[in-house]
C-alpha cells in the first residue's frame, strides 16, 4: 500500500507529499524495518559479526538505521509544533 501510494503521487507530481508529515510519520519505521532486516536476512552468523572499521555489521547498520529513523521523528515533531504555533499565533490575533 506504502509503495502504490508513493507511485501514484509521482506519477501525478504531488511532490508536497513527500515532505508532509504523514509521510514523514508513515516512512520512519519503514527504514528500521528495512535496516535491521537487512541484518536479521542472513542466516549465516558471521555476516551478523563481519567487521568494517573495529565494529560489527549489526552496530553499524543499527547506529545509522536508528539515527535516520529517530531523526525523523524529531523532524516530525518539530513540524508539528511548529504548525501548532502558528494556529495559536492566529487565535490570538
């Protein structure tokens, strides 16, 4: 469904889409999920434990999967109460 939705909005250039925050909001766990499957996909466990610069693959693909999807988040808060701010601003003048 995530996928036939972003389709449809490409093919009809509905590029606000892709920077509201219910996308923002639906894509975050989206790239954990991806991320720590990447990881978990592998039967065998030495690519789990494979080494690139002194730490193993599951830190380093965890530390950046859950940076990107924390930061998301962040960036969606932010948003909406930055957006809730300006309501307020509106009331009251």
């Amino acid at each position: 469904m995530y996928f036939f939705t972003c389709i449809k909005k490409l093919k009809s250039e509905d590029f606000e889409f892709f920077f509201s925050n219910n996308f923002i909001l639906i894509s975050s766990p989206l790239f954990m999920f991806f991320g720590i499957s990447m990881i978990f996909s592998f039967v065998s466990y030495k690519v789990q434990e494979t080494e690139l610069f002194g730490k193993t693959l599951m830190i380093i693909v965890g530390t950046y999967i859950n940076y990107i999807t924390y930061s998301l988040f962040l960036l969606f808060a932010y948003k909406e109460y930055k957006s809730a701010k300006q309501i307020e601003q509106l009331q009251n003048n």
